[in-house]
C-alpha cells in the first residue's frame, strides 16, 4: 500500500534484480547516435496488485517510444523504500535511476545530495501546467529535484447498504461518528469504523481537525505536543475507548481494507490509492455501493493532510538522460490521464482534469476538492521523519499503552531531538 508500514515482499519485472545501481546498469550515457538508449532502474511504491499493474504498463509503453532503452520496473514496498533508498545512494552501490518518492521524502534526498536537479532538463517538460501545490513538494532551496506525479488526501469510505441497513445519516464531526457507529452497531451488529493504528498518515486528519499541526516550520516551533495535539490524541482513543471504531498495531492496511471489503466494518478513513483495491472487495462489485465523504470534522473544522507521490532521479545515475526522459513521461498528461482513469487517482496537471475520461470520474471528481482545501505538510529535510516518533506514540495511545497528554509529550521531545535548535 502506497502509505503502509508493513512491508511486503520485493517484486522484480522488466529486467534483471532489485540491486542494479543506476551507475551500474551498463549505461553507454544514453545516447547513441543521438537516441535513447541504456538503462533505466526504476523503483516503484505503488500498491502491489492494483496500481502496479497500471505502472508497470506505462514503464513499458515507455521502451516502445525508446526502443534503445530498457527499464528495469522493481516494485519496492513502500513502508522500506525510504531508507533502503539512503542506505543505498550513501553506499554508492544499489540505487535505482528513478525513484517515486512520497512527496515528504523529496526535500530529505534533495538536502543529503542524493537527487539530480531538474531544472532546465527534459524531466520538466510543461512545467507551468503543474498544479501549484503539487509542485511546491518538489522544490528545495530554490531548485527543483523531483516532477509531481500524483495528488491526494483523505476521505470517509463508507459502505452504502449498512448506512441504508442501520438507517445511519453520514456523519459530519467526529462526535457525528459516534452516533453513527452506535447506530449501525445496533441495527447490524458491525463495527461502524476501522481506524489504523500502525501508521501516523491517518493521525493527521484528527491532528488538523484540531486545529493542530507536527509543526510549525515558519517559526521552527513543535507544536504536535500542544493543547491541540493532546486533544487530537484523545479523539482518537475516545473512538477506540467508545467502541465507535476498532484499531490494530499491526499489519493495519491488510486488516484494514479486508475488515471493510468484506463487510465487517461500515467506514474506514482513506484516500484515492485505495479505491482501485476497494472495489476489487465482495461487497463493491457494485462500484455504486462505495461512498465518499470528507474525513468528519473536529472542534476547529475539517482537515486531510496533503499527500502524493513525485518522480526524482538519482545524481549518481549513470543514465541520466534517459531518466530524464523516463520521468517526463511518466508525469506527462497522457500517462496521468492513463492512470486517473484506470486507478482514480489524481493527477498534478491541470490539463488532465479536464479530459473526458476524467472529468467524468466521480472519485476524482470528489477528490479534486478536497485536495484543493487540504493542510499542507513542511517541506523541510526532516519532514518524513517526523513520522517515526509519532507513529510510536499514536499505536501506543491507541492500544492503551500511554495516555494522550504522554504519548503527544513524548513526541514532541524525540521533534526536538530532532530538529536541532527549535522550540
């Protein structure tokens, strides 16, 4: 899954192993003759059994526009893509040519040195057309190192024959949501919420609603330990504490998606990339079952964090026109059209919304909104490693293992390790 933690097993195809080094890939500087040509190592996040399929395609719709090129596709999980990426690019040894990096992770390789910039290159082709948030994740210290490949946030899945069953409105705020489970505990006997607890991502919509943040950048502050930040810790072990919602320690993407495409569970929070492997579920057969709504409010209104994925290409590559190339392709408006029709997810272009296909996706169509109105996370270094203490803190909350004054405490001093000199 494209924000899980767990990890699943390395999936190789279109070429030889996982460890094949941009430098190392037997590249002749790709050109010959002035075309294309060598190789291209490609690491891949995306979801294995849905998305992949449709970018393993797209790499291969590639080669067919550049015979002379070969890409290797290695679909790394998303959860060790991260760090098996440093650990590679600081060794020299093991690094793709092209990577799709969480948008968070951008300016972390651009800072440690491990990106090529872009500006000026082919990878930038139609800049201009990029949305304005999307493009800001990819941009460090006045230079470009990445091309925005899609955008998201967060919704409220909900599965309409239970609500029809329980005769449950959706709900609104997270006091709404209470209710509603209650009620579809009542009439059905199912839970009414699955909430992940493994991942801190699904945090931040309660962390938001509160008007609170990880952060606050501008003033080089923490701020997840403040009045806000303990009160969003104890919604969330409100809803677990009220049985309006079950969670889990681990392996919650599995759990999670599986509780809900069976039935078992009336909601669960999540974004566009799981739409494709939602309605794969028994009980979205019928694509019409599935509802959408946004993530219900907190005290200080609505919030969904601003996520997506960017295209970077790796400075050690020995290839880097052909990955240039590789990434301007992948993030040109035929191919993001190509995906926003077959995975609903949704493009960084703005040309791309307005092609028939897509206009007429009602998941984009709902989606668009929300990511226009979304909080926009700090584009700093240490941005998405900020997550690591708090996905420690929030499980425990949730598990009853500290309480939400502890557990948004303790986050905020393992912030204030790590980002050295803020308040």
């Amino acid at each position: 899954m494209r924000r899980g933690i767990a990890a699943t097993a390395l999936v190789a195809a279109l070429g030889l192993t996982a460890t094949a080094c941009g430098g190392d890939s037997g590249s002749d500087g790709g050109k010959a003759g002035g075309e294309l040509s060598g190789t291209v190592t490609w690491w891949d996040t995306s979801t294995v059994g849905s998305e992949d399929k449709v970018f393993k395609k797209l790499a291969e719709d590639f080669t067919k526009k550049h015979p002379k090129v070969t890409v290797k596709y290695v679909n790394v999980p998303f959860g060790e893509a991260q760090n098996k990426f440093k650990n590679a690019a600081q060794s020299g040894s093991g690094a793709p040519d092209v990577i799709r990096s969480e948008v968070a992770w951008t300016p972390e390789f651009a800072d440690l040195g491990y990106l090529a910039p872009l500006d000026g290159t082919a990878a930038l082709k139609n800049q201009d057309d990029f949305l304005e948030q999307a493009a800001a994740s990819t941009e460090y210290k006045g230079k470009t190192y990445a091309v925005p490949q899609v955008i998201d946030s967060m919704g409220l899945f909900y599965n309409k024959k239970i609500f029809e069953e329980a005769g449950a409105e959706v709900p609104q705020t997270v006091e709404d949501l209470k209710t509603t489970a209650a009620a579809i505990k009542k009439k059905t006997g199912k839970t009414g919420l699955y909430l992940r607890g493994d991942d801190p991502y699904w945090f931040l919509s309660f962390l938001y609603g509160e008007g609170g943040d990880m952060v606050d950048a501008e003033k080089k502050t923490v701020t997840v330990d403040n009045p806000a930040g303990v009160k969003a810790m104890q919604t969330v072990k409100d809803l677990v504490d009220s049985k309006a919602a079950i969670t889990d320690a681990t392996n919650g993407w599995d759990n999670m998606q599986a509780a809900f495409k069976d039935g078992k569970v009336a909601m669960m929070i999540n974004g566009p990339w799981a739409v494709a492997d939602t309605h794969a579920g028994a009980e979205f057969a019928d694509k019409a079952n599935l509802g959408i709504a946004p993530v219900p409010a907190g005290s200080a209104g609505q919030g969904a964090p601003q996520g997506g994925h960017n295209l970077a290409v790796y400075a050690g590559s020995g290839n880097l026109p052909a990955s240039y190339a590789f990434a301007e392709y992948m993030t040109s408006a035929e191919s993001q059209a190509k995906v926003a029709t077959e995975l609903s997810l949704l493009p960084t272009r703005e040309s791309v919304y307005i092609k028939p296909d897509v206009a007429k996706n009602e998941m984009i169509g709902f989606f668009k909104p929300v990511v226009e109105k979304s909080v926009e996370r700090p584009w700093i270094p240490e941005g998405g490693s900020l997550f690591t203490p708090l996905k420690t803190e929030y499980t425990k909350v949730l598990t009853g293992q500290t309480s939400p004054q502890q557990g948004a405490k303790a986050t905020g001093a393992e912030y204030r390790k790590l980002l050295k000199g803020w308040k």
